[in-house]
C-alpha cells in the first residue's frame, strides 16, 4: 500500500501534567478528506498543531507525507497549508495583494505566482472580488480566501481547523462545496477540525471522534451512524416517570434499548414508525403522560453519546466563547 499522507503513533501533549492529547494513533491516507469530531476543548486543535510542527509533542510520534514532525519540520511545513479558527489576513490588502504575499512568503516567482492567484481565485468563486480590501469581505468571502491561501503553494495536505466556525448555515454549505472541490479537482489530502456533527457527516469520508485527548471511535460516517442501528425515538414525558412506566414502554417488541435524563426518554428503535403507535398505547397503559414525540435515524451526535455518555454540544459550554469571539474578530475586520 501506498505510504499514507500522515501517521502517528501514540501522539500525546501534555500541559502542566494535563493530558490535551492522550496517545492518538492515526493514519490518513493520501487524497481522503478527513474529519476530526469532538466538543470544544477535546484537543483536536492541539492535534493539528502539533502535525503542523507548530507544538512539539510531549509524547509519541508522528509523520506527514513521509516526514517526522521532530526531526524534519521544514519539509512537513513545505508540504503542507494549514488554515487556522482565527483570521490571519490582512485586512488593508486586496484578496489578490494577500495571496500575493503568501506566495512570496513560499518563494513563487512572479509568474507562476500571477497565475496560481487566479486559480485559487477561481476555485473559491471570488475572481470578481480580487481586488476588493479584505475589510471589505464578508465573514464567509474572508474564510474562503484564507482556504485559497492555504492552497497557494500546492500543499499535499490542507489542514483546515474549524473552518465553518461561527459562518451561517447557508454559507457553511458553500464552504462544504469548496472544500470537496479543492479534494476533487486538487487532489488536496483534507484534514479538518469540527464540532458540527453534520459538517463531518456531509463532507468527511472518514471521521475520528475525539474526547478528552483520545479518539473513541473511527470510520466512515455510514459505519458509524450503523453501530447506532435502530432510530431514536425521544419521549418527553412527565417529570415524575417511574421505572415502572419506563420498563413499560422499553417492554415494547423493537425497542433496544431505553435511556432517561430527567424528563426526557431516549429509546432504540427497530423500524421506529410501526412501533410508535405501540409504545403510546404501552405508556398510556402505564399511567404516563406523554407530551411530545419525535424520531430521527441516527446522527452522528447518537454515535457520540454512545461513545462518551455525554452529547457535544453539552460538552460545549468554553465553545460558545470561542464561537462568540471568532465572530467578534471578523466583524471587527469588516468595520
Ligand atoms: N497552550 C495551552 N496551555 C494549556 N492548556 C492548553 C493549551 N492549549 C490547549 N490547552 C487545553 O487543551 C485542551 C484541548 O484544547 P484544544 O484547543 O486542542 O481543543 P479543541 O478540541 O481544538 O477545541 P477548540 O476548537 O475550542 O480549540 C483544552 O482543555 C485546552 O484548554
């Protein structure tokens, strides 16, 4: 087999004694486009950083495109593009002066620089936009000309950390098409950092999810999700159910398994949709009330709580501050 795009083995940073990154063991393969999930505060930042030489790992070992991260960083950092949760253009420079620079910065004479600007232009669609001060860029336009950036010298791997945070959905879907294409028509080996379940779901062909430093799981998005199996039927029911009324409606032929928090009944389910009728009536039998329903195939989000009794988002409460100051800095760049 073909050596792959990156390796590590147990790869471990320690701050002050805490474990961030706790023995990671990865392998990516040349052209995947490849997803790392978790909350924030999880280390999957801390995992890239170290990947792209900027951290020196406490612990462990780790090559990208065949070179050490130890030993061989300028080699690794040639190979690479690595695009960052904060913005790191300059806002009084044109898209066209900022690329510019960036080739530059890699050595690109002017010709082969004039012409791999507007390539770059092209694929994230801001050709007409070239010339227009980044202050003048929307958040989305901003993100999509640092992803340009990143690609400016031909890197063999894009690392790309968070880079739908804090955008709207509808320019999250743009940036999802972005990203496939520089996969596609590139031939960029994609590796990105999320917390939204259904960016690594739509866009990634593999995921590793990532908690506490260490990866709990990881395939392909199907084969996750298909380790769930059954749907989730959600009960929101009256606060004072009784393990009686729960053992009722998990009694119910198709229902694997029954989880309670509070008020709330999680429960899998084989061919929800000719069960749901069964298990009203069951409950009702049982004397519980039952305010709402809902059901959903699974989510990655599911895979996550099976893995770590715990959803992402939960997990989340240092990420909204983040979000909150990402989107502070990229509205101060516009004023
Ligand atoms: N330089 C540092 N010094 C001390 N602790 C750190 C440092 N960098 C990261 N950490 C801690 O390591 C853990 C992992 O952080 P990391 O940034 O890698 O998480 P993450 O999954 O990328 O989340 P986010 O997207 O919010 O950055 C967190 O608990 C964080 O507070």
């Amino acid at each position: 087999m073909d050596a792959p795009a990156i390796a590590a083995t147990g790869l471990t940073m320690r701050f002050n004694g805490f474990a961030a990154v706790d023995g990671v063991d990865l392998r990516i393969e040349k052209g995947e486009l490849f997803g790392l999930l978790g909350p924030n505060g999880a280390g999957k930042s801390t995992i890239i950083k170290m990947l792209t030489t900027m951290l020196r790992p406490s612990a462990g070992s780790a090559a990208v495109w065949g070179y050490d991260i130890k030993k061989e960083r300028d080699a690794v950092r040639s190979s690479i593009g690595v695009v960052f949760q904060d913005p790191s253009v300059d806002s009084q420079l044109s898209g066209r002066e900022n690329l510019d620079f960036h080739g530059r910065m890699y050595g690109m004479d002017r010709k082969t620089r004039e012409a791999r600007v507007a390539e770059v232009l092209e694929l994230v669609d801001l050709t007409e936009k070239a010339d227009v001060l980044m202050e003048d860029y929307s958040g989305g336009m901003q993100r999509r000309l640092e992803i340009a950036r990143g690609l400016m010298h031909h890197p063999n791997v894009l690392f790309l950390d968070e880079p739908t945070l804090g955008l709207d959905a509808q320019t999250r879907r743009y940036i999802w098409r972005y990203i496939e294409r520089m996969n596609e028509d590139e031939g960029v080996t994609v590796v990105l950092t999320t917390h939204y379940m259904e960016e690594a779901d739509h866009l990634c062909k593999r995921v590793a999810i990532i908690d506490q430093g260490r990866i709990v799981a990881l395939d392909t998005p199907e084969s996750l999700k298909d380790l769930i199996g059954a749907d989730i039927v959600t009960l929101e029911v009256d606060d004072s159910v009784t393990d009686d009324q729960v053992r009722a409606v998990s009694d119910v032929d198709g229902v694997e398994a029954a989880d309670r928090t509070g008020s709330i009944l999680r429960l899998s389910v084989d061919r929800s949709e000719a069960r749901i009728p069964e298990i009203i009536l069951s409950a009702s039998r049982a004397g519980l009330l039952i305010r709402s329903v809902s059901m959903h195939e699974p989510t990655l989000e599911d895979v996550f709580l099976k893995f770590t009794g715990k959803k992402i988002r939960e997990s989340e409460s240092a990420g909204a501050g983040r979000m909150a100051a990402v989107q502070s800095r990229m509205r101060t760049r516009r004023h």
